[in-house]
C-alpha cells in the first residue's frame, strides 16, 4: 500500500495555528457581523441609487447593478451560510450555545435564499468534505467545465426561469417550507425595489439571481473541476485560484480552496496567511498544479492531475494513480 509524503500531513497541521478555536470570539464576530452588515448595505445603496437615476437611464442602471447583487447574493452564501455550516460564522466560550447559534443563522440565511440549509449544508458540507467529488457528495459530484458548463451557462441567461432548475437544493425534492420561506423573504423584496427603481429594480434582481447560479457554477470548476474527482488523495482534490477581481466572483477568500479543504476550521479572514505557509510545504513542482492563475483553462477542464514523474513527491511507497 501507498505511503503518503510527510509533507501532507504538514499540510493540515499548520492550519492548527488558524483554527478558530484560537480566535478571539469578539473580535472574529465583530468581523463576520460587520462584514454581513456591508454586504446587505450593499444591496440597499444599490437600490438607493437606482432610486435616483432617471427613469430613461434605469435600464442601463439595471445591468451592472443585476451583476453586482449576484456577487453580492454568492458573498452571502460563502460568508454566512458557509461558515455556519463550519459551525464558525459566530464564536463563543460556549460550544454548545456557539453550535445553536450557527444552527439557527445558518437555516434562517439558506431559507431566505430557497435553500435547504440541513441537507444541503449541515449535512451535505460535510459529506464534501469528507469525499469531495465522490459519488455520494451533493455539491460536487461532477462539476462541470467546458462545453458543458458553456451550455449551462446558456440555458441559465436563454431559457426564462431556467435559473429555478439550477438551485441545488432541488436534489432533494419538492419542499414547501423551503420555498415559503424564500417567497417570505423575496416577495416584499422585490416589491420594495419595484416601488423605488420600478420593474427595472425587479428585474435587476432576477438578474443577481441568474449571475449568482452563473457565479456557482464557475466556483465549482474553478474548485474541484479539471479531473480532480480522480485524484486519490481527497485532500488533494482541490485548487486555490488567484486571478484579479477574485473578492467579486469568489468573495471571502473561498478561492483559497485547497486551503480550506486542507484544513476547513480556518476563518475566511486568515486563508491568505495559511496560503503562505502552505506555499512553503506544498513540493515546488506540485505547486502549479494546487495553485494557479490558469483561470480560463481551469474553466475548460483542461488542467491536468500532476504527471506520473511528480507521483513520488506524494506517495513515498507503491505508486497510486489517477483515474481515468
């Protein structure tokens, strides 16, 4: 049998040293507080302003504000539900009342977003994590990249309402809370923004909504695609993506993802510092391989697994090789 390098097991390891365990409570929930607080400031200054645009120019107003909600509605997922799923969104001495507290935040934000937050997070997160790309993983079983992403991408901007098909929380059946409690939440919202900007506002939502799935799906190939589900090692099934503008189309630092699935207890907020240590552990000739700025091969799947030559530096014993 394989013997995996030491170098992975240094990996996880050094995220000890950022786990949120050693946070401060205050100060890690002043941050996620106020980082929520800016991002749905956000949307009422988006609004605001369309507010004042004149009515002949609410059209053009309404594009780039569509497009900035759909980060903004993905920034909500990976700041709030996200960490709630880690149980670290708020911190406190209490583990018990820090677990219900997380619990509670993490239904009640999945739920305004038409999204099954036990299954599909509490639940379906932590399957990821534990056999990301596997069979039985709800989130990323198979992401797509290429031809079929661009058809995705398609059917999501062409076919009206198409962007209802995509919400992953359709996997798991018809459920009539979910969807009241997303209609609870966007009823009065839409009717808000039609009240102040007009149907441009209500449209400018729908648009936030199809560049959030559009925005997922890219997350995902960006990820875990490129033939990743094939890697043996699952910690391994993961890249880190750095390229400009990464804050708008992957949000507190969820592009550090071979980071965070090395070691997923690290606040968003310290994933570039535990970037640079893995920097130093991870071999120098697999690192092109787990960080990159390759986006758009990245997004055509055509990144490939490390070759066969660099298979040493990760099993010391035997060789394990990819899939096919």
């Amino acid at each position: 049998m394989s013997k995996k390098a030491p170098w992975l097991r240094k990996v996880a390891a050094a995220g000890k040293d950022f786990h949120s365990r050693k946070q401060d409570p205050t100060r890690h929930n002043r941050i996620n507080l106020l980082s929520a607080a800016a991002i749905w400031g956000s949307v009422v200054a988006i609004f605001a302003l369309g507010a004042l645009v004149p009515d002949p120019f609410k059209v053009l107003w309404m594009i780039p504000a569509g497009l900035l909600l759909g980060c903004i509605f993905l920034g909500h997922f990976v700041l709030i539900v996200h960490e709630c799923s880690h149980n670290m969104f708020l911190l406190s001495e209490d583990r018990e009342k820090q677990a219900r507290l997380n619990h509670r935040i993490g239904r009640f934000t999945a739920g305004m977003m038409f999204t099954d937050y036990v299954r599909h997070w509490e639940e379906g997160h932590n399957i990821h994590h534990t056999r990301p790309c596997e069979d039985d993983d709800p989130q990323d079983k198979e992401p797509l990249t290429g031809k079929e992403l661009y058809i995705k991408w398609a059917k999501i901007w062409l076919i009206p309402f198409y962007v209802m098909v995509t919400n992953p929380s359709n996997q798991y059946g018809f459920n009539p809370r979910r969807i009241a409690g997303g209609i609870a939440f966007f009823a009065p919202f839409v009717a808000l923004a039609w009240l102040a900007v007009g149907w441009q506002g209500a449209l400018a939502i729908y648009i936030g909504f199809s560049f959030l799935s559009t925005l997922n799906f890219v997350k995902k190939a960006q990820e875990h695609g490129g033939g990743l589900k094939y890697e043996p090692l699952p910690i391994l099934r993961s890249r880190t993506y750095l390229y400009p503008l990464a804050f708008f189309t992957s949000p507190f630092n969820i592009n550090y993802h071979f980071e965070h699935h090395a070691n997923c207890n690290v606040p968003w907020y310290l994933l570039p510092q535990y970037h640079a240590k893995l920097v130093e552990l991870v071999p120098e000739p697999l690192r092109p391989y787990y960080f990159h700025s390759e986006f758009w091969k990245q997004i055509a799947g055509n990144k490939p697994l490390p070759p066969e030559e660099l298979r040493g530096l990760i099993f010391l014993e035997g060789k394990a090789q990819a899939g096919k």
